[in-house]
C-alpha cells in the first residue's frame, strides 16, 4: 500500500497587514507560515490506512522553495516515510501546482492520492481535481471517511446540508481530503529530531504552461456604513430589499 500526500506550506495573516512595494503580494514580515490544516488530516489518514494494511509507505509531496520544507518536515515527524520538493521559487496558480505535481505522483504509481480539499492562504479548492485530470485517476472530493476493498475505495463525501454521498471508485484514486476526518497525531520530540534528519528529495518542474490568472493588486476593502438591520414581517423586508437593490443600480 502506498499513499502519495500532496502538502503545502501555507502563509498565515497575523493581526495586521501590509502589501509589498508592487502591491501584488503580503510583505512576508506580516506572514506566519504552516503546514495546511486541511493536509495535517490528510497525511494522518494516509498514516492509518497504511497502519491497518501492515505495510506500505506514505510519501509526502511539495511544491515550492526550501521554506516548504518545514510542512513536509511536519509530516515526516507524524509519520511519513519520504519526502519530495517540487523545487519552485515563483507564486503558481492552482493548475501550475497540478502540473508540477503531477510527473513526480505519476512516477511513484501509488494505490492512492490524497490532497486537501483546500489550501487556507487560497482557499480555491482547484488543485486536488486538476492533478487527478492530469493523472486521469478517478476522484472524489471532501471525504469524510475511506474504507479499502479489494482495488477499490468506498469513500464517504460531505454535501450541503449535513448529506453524505457514499460513492466507490477503483484504485488507483485521487481523494481530497475533509478536515474532521480524524485526530492528526502529535509529533514527539524524538520524531521532531529524526524529521530534521532525514533527507528530502529535491526535483526539478516540468513544463508548468502559462498561468491561468495573474495578481493585478491586493488593498484592504474600505470600510462601509454599516449593516441596515431591517424589521417586520416577511413581505415588508421582501419589499425593503427590492428597494435597496433598486436604489444601488439606479
């Protein structure tokens, strides 16, 4: 059983905020950086599967420069067997990423896939598909529990409105991870140390094709009036937001 985990180092806004000198970006100063809550859950899941089977690895991949390493070092203290950096200086957009991960997963024909169903610092939920087109595995998105059988995984998606879709697709598959799914273990101090240890291996991309969007600016919204908190009964706030709305496009 082997379980590739695809990781990122994300950028976490402290309390305050100021944008680089061309606007397009956070200065770093007011960046915290950490392992992707939603890829914690991930790399935990893969841990216990492989736990269960009684053999197999788990092998985290990243993409970005030699700060990345420190997620990926996380999740080798929690477990994981190896680690691999797509080495990549520049902002990518979400397919970029998809495209830069794809050479090093195809070539490490794993049983599964697991990705976040998001990234907190993007939060665009485009990778984990994209990779598994890329791929062309079967996927399924906002898992919330895997069972294995043989060469198939039944998966267990969360919908709106507290439904759950239970769908089985054959191995090898894409899943993109749900927080909630488990407890992610806490690494030990021991651990910690052997993570540091332990050597990554450093990969350069392929083609990552133009990108699909660009940063024109990023600025702090102004602040408005307020809210308009609106009474009465159904009918006269029905009426109340049909004129507010005819006031704003007039």
């Amino acid at each position: 059983m082997k379980v590739v985990v695809c990781v990122k180092q994300v950028a976490v806004l402290g309390d305050e905020v100021d944008f680089a000198e061309d606007e397009r970006d956070v200065d770093p100063d007011y960046l915290d950086f950490a392992l992707n809550e939603w890829d914690s859950y991930a790399t935990e899941e893969a841990l216990r599967l492989v736990e269960t089977a009684g053999e197999g690895e788990v092998v985290v991949v990243s993409v970005g420069d030699e700060n990345a390493e420190d997620a990926m070092r996380r999740c080798l203290a929690m477990g994981a067997d190896r680690g691999i950096r797509v080495d990549v200086a520049e902002r990518l957009d979400p397919i970029q990423v998809a495209h830069a991960l794809a050479e090093v997963v195809r070539a490490e024909s794993p049983d599964l896939v697991f990705a976040g169903v998001q990234s907190s610092d993007s939060v665009q939920a485009a990778t984990g598909g994209a990779l598994a087109a890329l791929l062309e595995l079967p996927s399924v998105a906002v898992v919330t529990k895997i069972e294995l059988g043989e060469g198939k995984a039944t998966a267990h998606r969360e919908l709106e409105g507290g439904l759950v879709d239970v769908v089985e697709v054959d191995r090898p598959a894409l899943l993109t991870i749900q927080t909630g799914i488990n407890e992610p273990r806490y690494a030990t101090l021991r651990a910690i140390k052997q993570a540091e240890e332990k050597e990554i291996d450093v990969r350069e991309p392929e083609d990552l094709g133009e990108p699909a969007y660009r940063v024109r600016k990023m600025f702090v919204p102004p602040k408005g009036e307020g809210a308009e908190m609106l009474d009465g009964g159904a009918a006269e706030v029905a009426q109340r937001i049909k004129e507010i709305v005819q006031e704003r496009l007039a």
